[in-house]
C-alpha cells in the first residue's frame, strides 16, 4: 500500500513539472495603442460650423475624453470664403460668421499638433414635414398587454435623382440615440412616406422627429456606425466607419439641412 501511495505521489508531481515547464506568457494588445483624434464636425443651414475634437481613449481607460484643444480649424465655402473657428472649452470649436447656405460646397481642413486632415460636404435642401401620424401597435414584449404607438410620417422628396436621409427621434425632450435611422429613395415621389422599423413610443409621449438631407457617403459612414454598434438586428464584427476626413481620424464633416416636426403619441 506504501508503494502504490508514493507512486501515485511521484505520478502527481511529475505531472506538475510537465506543467511549469509548459507554462508561457502571453501578451495581449487590448486597444492600449496610441490615441487617434477623434471629430464631430457639422455645418448645418442658417448656422455656424460647430466641432469637437478629442483623442481616442485606452480600452482600460475609463477617465472622461482627452479633449483637443489647440487645433486650428477652418471651414471654406465654395467661394473660397474663410473662417477661422474659435475654441470654447472642453473639446468644442465654434464658427461665428461663416453661415451654412443650401446647394453650397464646404471643406473643413484641421491642423492637429502638425498634422493636417481635410474634408468636403455639400449642404443639401431641406425636406418639408407634412404631417406625423400614430398607430397603435402590441407590445414587442410579448408578455405585456400594453399598446405602444408607431409613428407614420410624411414628408417632400428633396429632388427628381436618388433621395438619402437621416432621422433622429427626441421623446419627452430626450434624444433617442440607440441608432442611426437612414432611407434610400431612388425614385421618389413627391411625397415620401416614412414608418421606422421597431420605433415604438408610449401613449402622451411627446415625440419630435427631425429629418437630415444628406448624401450617399454620409449615409454610408451612418450605416457602418449602426453596424459597429450592433446594427439593428444583432452584434457584428467591429470596425471604424470610414471618415470623410480620411483613415487617420475617426468622425465625420457633415453639413446638411433639416425640417422638424413634434406630436403626441396617441
């Protein structure tokens, strides 16, 4: 019996060599790679160019955003009309002469610590709301009874060629910002008739809807947004949308017109 417990013994820690000797290192790159800018920059009709600039943060690193703030950003017109944009605080440049003007061509050109990154949008007509109608509809929780409210809105095409836009939905004075909602019409009608696909809203929600003309790549560069954030019917594989201002910067040069348009939900 002494025999068989020492062998078992010697079995056991031979094993346990086998297994330090085996034993390796590995190193793992968890997004600890040196920060990029990051820019919101828009543009939009009847307003000043707003950006805000920041650096990417460490996958670990859960402090508030590294802000950019001495940049030297400038907006050029179509006219070759130049603004210099002033720095407010906390990331954010703001314009103060340089208005946004339908069926203009912009370019945003920004100078980071040397470096230089350009972009061009073109600021489209707006569309005109006609009317935000409710439906009632279940539930998707299929163990509530409770009704929820769909919205159907109609509103202009902006031209006779393809139409692209972008909606936000506001409820009750909250942005709802789960995802970006774009629609391709690529032979429109007059009227164009609008029903989001899973936007549901409580009965007496005041809801505001407003709605971005805006072109093919903004469009894009919206999608590959909802696409690295889970897309609309489940998880995907991460990417960075790709920036009108080139690969070295992540964010987007919008500049685009609205209409907007609030009702109740009932």
């Amino acid at each position: 019996m002494i025999f068989k417990q020492i062998k078992n013994l010697l079995f056991i820690f031979s094993l346990a060599i086998i297994g330090v000797s085996c034993e390796k290192v590995i190193d793992m790159d968890l997004n600890s790679s040196n920060p990029i800018p990051t820019v919101d920059a828009k543009l939009l009709k009847d307003s000043t160019a707003l950006v805000r600039l920041s650096y990417t943060s460490d996958y670990f690193n859960n402090d508030a955003p590294q802000y950019i703030e001495n940049a030297i950003i400038k907006v050029i017109n179509q006219n070759d009309e130049t603004e210099t944009l002033e720095y407010i605080s906390k990331g954010y440049y703001r314009g103060t002469q340089l208005i946004g003007s339908i069926h203009s061509d912009y370019r945003m050109e920004i100078e980071i610590e040397g470096q230089n990154y350009q972009a061009e949008s073109n600021l489209l007509s707006p569309t005109e709301i006609f009317e935000m109608t409710f439906e009632k509809t279940d539930s998707p929780n299929p163990t509530s009874n409770e009704l929820k409210y769909a919205p159907k809105i109609k509103f202009k095409s902006i031209s006779e060629n393809t139409n692209y836009f972008m909606f936000k939905f506001w409820v009750n004075g909250k942005l709802d910002s789960k995802q970006y909602r774009t629609m391709v019409i690529e032979n429109p009608k007059d009227t164009i008739i609008y029903e989001p696909f899973r936007q549901n809203f409580d009965k007496d929600d005041v809801v505001k809807v407003r709605i971005y003309s805006i072109n093919k790549e903004t469009r894009t560069y919206y999608q590959q947004l909802n696409d690295n954030n889970g897309g609309m019917m489940g998880s995907s594989t991460p990417y960075n949308a790709q920036s009108n201002f080139g690969s070295q910067i992540l964010g987007y040069f919008l500049a685009s017109s609205y209409d907007e348009h609030t009702e109740i939900a009932q």
